[in-house]
C-alpha cells in the first residue's frame, strides 16, 4: 500500500512539472489577490425556508452566492 502511495505522488508530480512548459505552451500568470469579507447575516433566508444539505455553490457574473440546497435533508 505504501508503494502505491509514493508512485501516485510521483507521477502527480510528473504531471504538474511537465504542464508547466515545453515549446509552444502558454506562459504561467499569476491569479489577482483575492479579499474576502464575512457576512455575518449570510444566509438571509425568506421566511419558512431552512438550509438544508449544500449539493452545489456557484457565483453569478455579479458576485452573488448561489446555493443550491436540499431543504430538511442533512442537519439535525
């Protein structure tokens, strides 16, 4: 199990060395620094609805937070 291991982290490692160059690859850029702020009244749920399990998160093209839940299901 231990040899296993240590082959799948070499070639994980492999792989990320050779995707970063060669001939006719795109440079490597740096991502722009990211703020994050909390929201302690996040969510603000309508009245009657209650977070139940989280099955998906997603941003819109206006930063809102889109949580896709199934209400009544995971939280006792």
């Amino acid at each position: 199990m231990r040899t296993q291991g240590a082959a799948f982290l070499i070639v994980a490692t492999g792989l990320l060395i050779g995707a970063g160059g060669g001939p006719g690859s795109a440079p490597i850029i740096a991502a722009p620094a990211l703020y994050y702020e909390e929201v302690k009244t996040w969510p603000a749920l309508p009245a009657g609805v209650q977070m139940g399990e989280a099955a998906g998160v997603a941003l819109d093209a206006t930063g809102h937070v889109l949580v896709f839940h199934r209400p009544g299901r995971g939280f006792d």
